[in-house]
C-alpha cells in the first residue's frame, strides 16, 4: 500500500488491541477496492480518548472506528450520532464529514446478519440472555430490541451499566429487556437456562481472562445457541463448555466481518468487497 499525501487514515480507539483482526482485514479491503485509505491501531483509555480525538479531527483522517472500553465514553466527543446510534448509547464508528464526527453503531447490523446466516433462530419468536452491558452487549441487545424479540435478560458486573441498558431499550425500543443480579448466581443461572440464546459480551475469555467464562457450563443445555462477541481466540472457554454442552456456538467474527464491511461503506460511499475481508480472515485465523 501506497501512503501519500492523500492518504485518508482510519484508527482504531481501545484498549487492548493486541488481539485485534481488524487492520489486517481493513487494509485487504482498501487494496481491493482501489480506496487510498490506511487503517492502524491507537491503544487508548477514556482518560486520554479526547486528547486523541482532537488531534484526529485536525488531521487528515475520514474517521476512527472504537472499541472496548470507549464505545460509550466516545458519544459525549461527537458533534452528531445518526439516530440508531443515539438510541443505542454507544458507538463504534465515526464518520468526519465538514469537520464534524458524527457517531454510528454497526456492530448490531454485524451481528444479525451473522446470526442470520450461521443459525436459524428467529428473533421474534426468542429470547436472550446477555452477560455484559457494554459497548457490544448495547450495539447487541439494542438491535434484538428493534426487531422485535421477545425478552432480553441483560446482566453485568456493574449494576449501573445493566439497569442503564435495560432501561434505555426499554425506553427507546420496546419493553422487552429485564436487568438480572450479578450477585444472585441463582436468579442469574435459572433466567440464562430459560434464553434460546445466551450471549457473552464480557469480553471474558480474551487473551488475559482465557481461563474466565461469565457462566457455568452446567446452567448451558443442548439446543441453546451461544455467542461470544470475541473471536480472538476463536474458541473461548465459554464457547468451548458450550459445544461441550451440546449447545450450538457462534463466535464474533462474522459480527465483526459485517460491521467492518458497513464502516468502509460509511467511510467511503463505496460498496465493500466482504469476500476479500472473509478471505483474510480466514487466512489470519489459518496464520497466514
């Protein structure tokens, strides 16, 4: 790849990024589809997240994607939100337009057209269970909210982030979510059996927690379908007691094919060529 002085930069916000697929993936679809664009990773907390944006929106960037833990801290550094992000409450993709950033979220749209392809769990006739209040379980729950499942049992180590969430699809979406105790393991376990899907959007079982998992294998029975936002490892330990479990599983990274392939289209009006991002991830995941 050729960098000039016309070079449109792409940074990827968050911390830690080492695990990261996406630079590799969005470079392999720039090459392809003939765009002088140039993605790279800036490892950044909430403490330094507005020194670093201010130093973007001056300089030649078309935008910055964002990842854990920034998804939410980012919305209050963004000048507008298209209105799904805005009901969503975090963001993973902004746009620099007339120099102003303008806040999108496409990890809802990545994962359901993942679980659409890889299952065929009907979202208004099921219910979730998610363990993670994040970014990603917001992007999550907020898009199953929309198109019309019929509960969400939302759960996290941090209190304040469930009952947010929960309050906010509720709010904004449709009254279907319910916050869930971290604390009450009981109460926690029998509302995850009851789920056709249950989700880990922890981010747990990544590189430094790969021994961790947000549920026992035991509350998991065969015909559950399991996700895990993470897909570096491809299997998690949650993951792994799950198909253990004889439940189906699913792990991030078509979420994170899709929701890449729909950052480049809003980063460059042009249409994204997913095959040659798949190609590349399954070399990476092959090490290639």
């Amino acid at each position: 790849m050729q960098v000039d002085i016309n070079t449109k930069m792409i940074a990827l916000l968050g911390k830690p990024l080492g695990q990261s697929f996406a630079a590799r993936m969005q470079n392999a679809a720039y090459r392809a589809a003939g765009l002088n664009m140039l993605y790279f990773y800036v490892e950044v907390e909430n403490e330094h997240l507005p020194d670093v944006i201010n130093g973007i929106r001056n300089m030649n960037f078309a935008g910055f994607a964002v990842t854990k833990p920034n998804k939410v801290a980012v919305l209050q550094y963004l000048d507008e939100l298209d209105p799904l992000c805005a009901k969503m409450g975090a963001s993973n993709t902004v746009l620099i337009k007339d120099g102003r950033l303008i806040g999108y979220n496409t990890d809802g749209v990545g994962f359901l057209r993942s679980m659409q392809e890889e299952t065929e769990l009907k979202v208004e006739q099921s219910s979730f269970f998610c363990a993670g209040a994040g970014g990603a379980g917001r992007a999550v729950c907020s898009v199953l909210a929309y198109h019309g499942a019929r509960h969400i049992y939302i759960m996290d180590a941090n209190p304040e982030a469930a009952r947010a969430l929960v309050d906010d699809i509720n709010n904004n979406f449709a009254p279907v979510a319910e916050y869930v105790d971290f604390a009450d393991k009981t109460a926690a376990y029998q509302k995850a059996a009851l789920a056709d899907m249950v989700m880990n959007n922890t981010g747990l079982g990544m590189h430094s927690s790969a021994d961790k998992t947000p549920l026992p294998k035991e509350i998991l029975r065969p015909g559950q379908i399991c996700f895990d936002a993470t897909y570096n490892p491809s299997e998690t330990l949650f993951l792994k007691q799950a198909r253990e479990a004889g439940c189906q599983t699913m792990n991030g990274l078509g979420m994170s094919l899709y929701q890449g392939a729909a950052q480049i289209e809003i980063w460059s009006g042009a249409e994204a060529p997913v095959q040659v991002m798949r190609d590349e991830l399954m070399d990476i995941l092959a090490g290639k």
